[in-house]
C-alpha cells in the first residue's frame, strides 16, 4: 500500500508540474494589497496530497503568496498543526487577522471559496 500511495503521489505532482496554471498578473500595487491580505496565512499541507496540490494550484492562479507548511515531514510543524488546529489533517489555511484572532480553516473546497471572498472584498473596496 505505500508503494502505491508513493507512486500516485509522483503522478500527482508530476502532472501537477506538467499543467501548472499561469499566475495571475496585477499590478504592482494591486499585488502588495493582496500579498499584504495574505501575509497573516499560512497553508499547512502535504506535498503530494491531491486536496493540498488543489489548493495551491487555486493558490497559483490567483497570485496568492501563502506561506507553505510541510506538516507530514517537520515534526514541530505537525505538532503545532494538531495542538492549535485541533487535528492532523490537511490541508488546513491558518488565518491570523491581529494577534488574537486566529481561524483554522480545513477543507480544499473551503479553503479556495474563502480565498475567492477575500479576494473579492479587496476588489470591491
């Protein structure tokens, strides 16, 4: 079985790699408005994951800079997403607004309609 998950994993990111999407091109300052929304995120995933390599192509395409979290393979990384986020699964999008308010936000799909709402709150404003 983990020669499987292993070998679907490299398809996985293997296509991944092949038909990776375009980023989305802003301008400068458009881009530091939302790089500045999205400067209090941070995805935890793993790398191979069909659900994490979803959100980070969605992260991809709109130009999103999140900051990646490898909580399969970094020990302290895994703890502090079990110990704050309440359980070991990804992906999960840590959303810290101030220095009190903090969200965990799982699911794939989840995570890409909040990601769109941000987005389009910033457009509207």
């Amino acid at each position: 079985m983990r020669l499987i998950r292993f070998l679907l994993g490299r398809i996985i990111l293997l296509v991944d790699f092949l038909s990776r999407p375009k980023p989305a091109v802003r301008e400068k300052k458009d881009q530091d408005i939302v790089d500045r929304m999205t400067s209090g995120m941070s995805l935890y995933q793993f790398n191979a994951c069909p659900f994490c390599v979803k959100v980070r192509r969605h992260m991809r395409k709109r130009s999103l800079n999140i900051e990646l979290k490898d909580a399969k393979n970094d020990i302290d990384i895994k703890n502090e997403l079990v110990e704050y986020g309440g359980k070991h699964k990804v992906p999960c999008l840590r959303i810290q607004t101030d220095s009190e308010n903090i969200k965990w936000l799982y699911s794939s799909d989840d995570i890409c309609a909040f990601l769109d709402l941000e987005l389009d709150r910033l457009k509207s404003v």
